[in-house]
C-alpha cells in the first residue's frame, strides 16, 4: 500500500550533539511516525531559510507510543550547519516518510554500517527487536560513538577502525567473511558506497541476499526532477528517492 507522503510543522524536542560534528535531531513527528519504516527517510526544510531545497535524513528511531521521531546528522555544509541553531520549542517542516525501506523477513540479520550510514540502521535493529548482530566501522574510536546507542537492540556488535582505536583494525569489508559462519540470512547495508559495494561483493560470493541504502544529492525527494537517477544493473534508471533508497545490491551493483 502508497500511504500518502505529509509534510508536517513539527516541533524539537531535541538537538544535542552526540559526536564530533554529529547531533541526533528529535522531533514530534505526528502521523509521520505511524507510517514510517526502517530504510525510509524525511526532507527537511531549512527553518532559517539559508539553503532552498530541502535535505534528506534516514529515520534512525521513532517511539509510536509519544511520537518522537529522531534522525542523525553529520554537519557537512550550510544546511546542516544551521540545524545545528535549532532550538527546542522551534518548528521544522518535514515531508515524509520518503522512499522504499527495507525488507524485513530475515530471520538472522547481519547489519553492517559505515559511519553516517548506522544511522538508519537503528532504527532497523529495534525493529529486529535484539536478533540483529550488527558489524560497525569507522576511521577511529571517537566516530563509534554509535556502540553505546545500539547495544540495547544488538545480539552482537563487532567494530573495525581504521586506526584500530576500537575493535580490529581495518575496514568491515576484510572481517565480514569471517563473521559469515553465524548463519546470516540477509545482510543489510549503509554508508560509503565503496564500503557497500565490497560488503556487497562478499554476500553475493556467499550466496547470501544484500540489501543497501543508497545516497545522492537530492532536490524533490518525491520522484518529479530526476536529480537522484542512478543506473541499474539491468540497464533501467532507478530514482534513488522513490524507487530507493533502499535496493538489492544485485540490482544496483553488478552488471547482469
Ligand atoms: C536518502 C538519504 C539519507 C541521508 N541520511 C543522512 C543521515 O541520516 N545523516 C546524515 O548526516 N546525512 C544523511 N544524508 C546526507 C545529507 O542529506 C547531506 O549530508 C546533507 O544534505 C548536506 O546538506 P548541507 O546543506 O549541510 O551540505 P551542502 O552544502 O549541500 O553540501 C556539503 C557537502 O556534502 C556533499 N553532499 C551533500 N548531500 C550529499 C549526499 N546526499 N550524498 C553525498 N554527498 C552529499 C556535497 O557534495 C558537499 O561536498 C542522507 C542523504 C540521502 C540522500
Ligand atoms: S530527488 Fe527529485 S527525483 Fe529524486
């Protein structure tokens, strides 16, 4: 089913900084939180109007119980930056739910996230309610602030740095293969493309289904200015806003 997309005034609860650059971002989210979806993201519109266009965020948690909703950011730009003036009490506009999140019928997941990328991978472990194990990398361990915040809602969670500050040292592409032994049904994927693209690489030698979360500049959000196009395996062209972000990684990375 389409559910209709909202674009609701809704007000912070919340915009602390969690990270180096990094703030988690809470809002009362309305109607958008009963219809939203692990994978799925929300527009958001600039209050102090200093950028136009809107900017996409991946829902990273949401509480149907009071409504919150609750996405990370990293500051990168102008955009983000003046998230960061937000003040609780203020109203943000955001449009949502975007996109086509994850499939959820796995019974033994494996979520593997790069940076920025873990984000909307919370959300999705909550809703595997505690059976997910989780792999996460970073350049170091201050980037892995993400450990503390997925802990309730991980099996468990193995971590790689590249300045082996935290966890093995190295990329979460060269310890997936030794992780596969667990049994893992579907492998489910956010961050650098480089990093999905190897993450990918692995569960496809492996016989193993991959979803990933793709990222690009967007303009709508909602399909009409083919700003976010990207080319598929097939041959096709596929809105990473409408048809995504969510694919499978055949369908995305692999030639056929
Ligand atoms: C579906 C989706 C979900 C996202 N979820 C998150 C999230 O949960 N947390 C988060 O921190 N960020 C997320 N992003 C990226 C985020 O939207 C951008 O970082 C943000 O729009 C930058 O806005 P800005 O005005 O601060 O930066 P700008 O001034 O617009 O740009 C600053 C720099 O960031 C680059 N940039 C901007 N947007 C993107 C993009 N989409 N992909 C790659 N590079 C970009 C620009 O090329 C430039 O180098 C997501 C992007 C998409 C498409
Ligand atoms: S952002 Fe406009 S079509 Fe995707």
């Amino acid at each position: 089913m389409i559910l209709p997309k909202l674009a609701l005034d809704t007000e912070i609860l919340q915009n602390t900084k969690v990270g180096d650059d990094v703030y988690a971002l809470t809002v009362h989210g309305g109607a958008l939180v009963n219809q939203a979806q692990p994978g799925q993201f929300i527009h958001l519109q600039s209050p102090s109007g200093e950028v136009f266009l809107r900017r996409p965020f991946g829902i990273a948690d949401m509480d149907e119980s009071d409504g919150r909703l609750t996405m990370y950011y990293r500051v990168t730009g102008k955009g983000t930056r003046a998230m960061t003036r937000l003040l609780r009490g203020a109203k943000v506009n955001c449009l949502g739910p975007l996109g086509h999140g994850f499939s959820l019928s796995s019974k033994r997941p494996l979520l593997v996230g790069g940076g920025m990328g873990l984000a909307p991978l919370l959300f999705l472990a909550k809703r595997f309610q505690g059976k997910a194990d989780i792999l996460m990398g970073g350049r170091n361990q201050a980037e892995l602030f993400w450990k503390d915040i997925f802990s309730p809602h991980a099996h468990e969670i193995f971590i790689t740095t590249d300045d082996g500050s935290l966890g093995r040292k190295g990329f979460t592409t060269e310890l997936l293969p030794e992780l596969l032994g667990r049994g893992y049904d579907c492998i489910y994927t956010c961050g650098p493309e480089i990093m999905m693209r190897g993450i990918a690489e692995v569960a496809v030698k492996n016989n193993i289904p991959c979803q990933v979360s793709l990222e690009k500049r967007m303009a709508c959000g909602l399909g009409a200015c083919l700003s976010c196009v990207c080319d598929t395996a097939h041959k096709e062209r596929k809105k990473i806003c409408k048809d995504g972000p969510v694919f499978w990684a055949q369908d995305v990375f692999f030639a056929h």
